[in-house]
C-alpha cells in the first residue's frame, strides 16, 4: 500500500516494528473518500471496513477527517489472494 502513490498507512510501517503490531492496517487517501474505496472493493469481493472504527477521538486527534479510514485485515477477514487483488483495485 506504500508504494501507491497519495496512499498514507496509519500506524507501524517500520518492518522492524511489525512484532509490536497486529496485522490489521488501516490507511486513506486524500482524494478517495473511504467509504466510496469500501464500496469499491465490496463490488469486486473484498470485504474491508471504513470510518473511524469506534475510535473517533484518535481519528480527531491525528487529523485524519470525518470519513475515517479503511481497514484491512489479513487474519480471519480477508485472504492474503484478497489482499492483493485490494492493492490491485487501489
């Protein structure tokens, strides 16, 4: 998702980093409203979530605007084959 250009992914990023982290990623673009990309990705099968993920002081506080983000996860929610077909989409 980094290498995408405009995509910005919020939280660890550092690979040296990734045992202090789940494996859930949450990320926006400045032109791409988040629901719209969830919606998006729904129409080709890719379950994601969008908003502020019950977390809507933090969302506030990092600056991050009204629509949230959109979330991923390759755990029990998405396959790794979903996973890049979203980066694909995105």
């Amino acid at each position: 998702l980094q290498a995408i250009p405009g995509v910005k992914v919020h939280g660890l990023t550092d690979p040296a980093a990734f045992a202090r982290r789940v494996p859930t990623v949450s990320f926006t673009h400045p032109q791409v409203d988040p629901a719209a990309l969830a919606i998006c990705l729904d129409n080709h099968g890719v379950y994601v979530w969008n908003g502020h993920n019950y977390a809507l002081p933090v969302v506030q506080f990092l600056g991050i605007g009204e629509g949230g983000v959109v979330r991923v996860g390759p755990t029990h929610y998405n396959t790794l084959a979903e996973i890049d077909h979203a980066v694909e989409l995105i």
